[in-house]
C-alpha cells in the first residue's frame, strides 16, 4: 500500500490550525427542509465527521433562483442562519471547522422544485437538456431566462449575502461553487454563454463574473474566510468548454487573476490535465485543493506528494465512513457505499453509517 505520511502533515489554512492534509468534500444529500433550513440530522451528519478538520458542505443555495434540486439548504433567511448556526456548533464541538458551499445552479434547475416557481436564470436563454429529478418524477430542464447585466450585479449581491449570513451562523469560511455545471461554471462555457456584453465572448469576459463574485464574496467576509472550486473541461450540466488549449487559456486566465485576491483556498476537481494543474501550483499563493472522481485508497495522498496539492477532500470514502480519518490512521477496512441512499431522506445512508467502535 502506498504510503500516507504526508496527509498526516500538519496544516495552517489562512487563520485555521489544521492537524492533517484531510477535508470532507462538498457532497449534495437532499435532506434539508422544504424551507431551505438544513435537516434535523445535518448537525450530527456534520459533526460526525469533523475529525476530517475541514468540514466543506453540501451546496447550499444563496437565493431562490440559486435553488435547483430538491431539499437542498439555502444560506439567505434568517431561519437558514438559524438552522446553519446549530451545524457550526455541532462542528466546532467536535474540534472540526465548517466551510459552507455557496452554490447557485443556474440553468440546471426546473420551477417545480423552487420556492417561487420561477424560469431558472443564466448566463445565455440556453437549456442544458437535463433531466432534474422533480416531486412528479423527471422533468427536463427548461429554457432559462437570460441574466441582464443589471441582474448579474444583483445576483453577485446575493452572493455577498450569503458569505455574511454563513459567517453570521458560525460557519468559519464559504466556497464558492465555480464548478460542475452550475451558474458560475455557465459563464466560462462558450456552449452557455454566448453574451455579447461584457461577461461574454472573450476568455476575460466569460471570467468576468467569477472574479466580480469572488471579490464580493472576500470584500464581505475576507479573503482568508473565502475559498473556491473549479472543474476545468467537466462536461457536467450539458458544458463544453472547447479543446484542451482553449481549456487551458480559460482556466489560466481566471486562475491567475483570482490569484491577485488572495483567497484561502483554490479546490480543483481534476480531470487529469496535469500541465494545467501545474500551471494553477505555480501562480496561486496559497492552498491548493484537489479531488477526483474514483480516487482509490492508496491514492489519496497522490496529489500532496506531487507537490500538486496541499490538502486532498475526501467524498464517498468519508461519507460511508464517519470515522475515516481513524480508519486511514490504522489501516482499517472501510465501510462501503450505499448508492441507493444518497439522496433518499433520512437517518438511513446519512448518520447511520457505523465507526470502528459500533463494529
């Protein structure tokens, strides 16, 4: 078995102590309430895993319109402050450190699962051919209503609202969601967004709207409270960012400016460009985050020694598996993935995964 000596690093992420290189990755598990407010097992489900230290949430919705899927939290009402502050509680008591996702889906929603019923919004009046799982069965994704450019600077407001109401319950940083096919990933993608103002047409003003959001966002609540996801050339949500040199001039672009606010964190969702990856090591000043999809056990520490990554979020092994970070320290076996309870509601496949102790 390859060696993991370096995840059991110590770390420090801005103004955060970080005992190892381990984070739990932002996963969607649909279990919040119709209101918005995270569900009544989020708290234990979060601090379950709070020995991971960096605790990343679930995308949580920074306003109606961000809203795409069923029972997925938002972080923009009071009683979404309320329901968010008993989680950082639960998570701080546990010795971990809570980032919620900021995640507005854009076109890839339907009006059936949002609470105003409305068309979704986007970069470009461009379906993305989905199928959205709906409370009737699947229904394809509709023809969003294209953002005017007045309505962007309020949906970067919405952003700016939403950073101050996680920090307002106690979360200690926000990410935001750039990646896999959701509102900010639309803007970058020649295939959704075909604007000719400012934030289309160019590599900068596709990118445009990324960096507004990311510099609200650290105006608000700080650069060292702010992180970031990426996912260069994911086709999720219908996007086609165009071939591997018209990825890469995107991606450098934007990577290098956000670079210049200083955020806390960059997490990559990476695909295998490895020469792009690279690129992002070399101009970004301070953590780097890097996940993939069907990582193995031998290969989670892959990344930090490369000197690619200084951190490595883990999904589907933490999920199934509360008390990972225990398991990997003693090479203990894991507990495997329940697919069919993802997304089903309830206690089973979300608190009940059994630790080392209840075996």
């Amino acid at each position: 078995m390859t060696s993991l000596d370096s995840v059991w690093q110590p770390f420090t992420l801005g103004g955060i102590e970080l005992a190892h290189r381990l984070a739990l990755a932002p996963m969607t598990r649909n279990r919040a309430n119709p209101d918005g407010t995270p569900g009544e097992l989020a708290a234990e489900y979060y601090s379950q895993r709070a020995s991971l230290g960096l605790v990343i949430t679930e995308g949580t919705q920074p306003s109606a319109d961000g809203q795409g899927y069923l029972n997925t939290p938002g972080i923009y009402a009071p009683e979404h402050v309320a329901g968010w502050a008993k989680v950082a509680d639960a998570v701080h008591q546990q010795g971990g450190h809570l980032f919620i996702q900021l995640m507005h889906v854009g076109r890839i929603s339907h009006p059936d699962n949002t609470p105003h019923h409305r068309q979704p919004v986007a970069p470009s009046a461009i379906s993305a051919e989905q199928e959205m799982f709906t409370a009737e069965g699947p229904k394809k994704t509709p023809v969003p209503r294209e953002l005017s450019a007045a309505e962007i600077q309020d949906v970067i407001g919405e952003f700016r609202h939403a950073a101050a109401s996680a920090i307002a319950a106690g979360a200690d940083g926000v990410e935001i969601h750039a990646a896999n096919g959701y509102l900010l990933h639309q803007f970058l993608a020649p295939n959704a967004n075909q604007r000719s103002d400012e934030y289309g047409g160019s590599v900068e003003n596709r990118a445009r709207f990324v960096i507004e959001v990311a510099k609200a966002v650290a105006e608000e609540i700080g650069a060292d409270r702010t992180g970031i996801r990426i996912s260069p050339a994911f086709p999720l949500g219908g996007l086609d960012e165009g071939d591997t040199e018209a990825v890469r001039a995107q991606y450098r672009y934007l990577v290098g400016e956000l670079a210049k606010l200083n955020l806390v964190y960059l997490h990559v969702h990476h695909l295998g460009d490895y020469e792009l990856l690279s690129s992002f090591r070399e101009v970004w000043p301070t953590a780097v985050l890097v996940v993939r999809y069907g990582r193995e056990r031998d290969g989670i520490a892959a990344d930090i020694d490369a000197g690619l990554a200084d951190i490595a979020p883990l999904g589907r092994f933490a999920l199934a598996n509360p008390d990972i970070v225990e398991r990997l320290r003693t090479d203990a076996p894991l507990n495997d993935l329940d697919p069919a309870t993802l997304y089903t509601g309830g206690a089973h496949g979300y608190t009940d995964y059994p630790t080392l102790t209840d075996a």
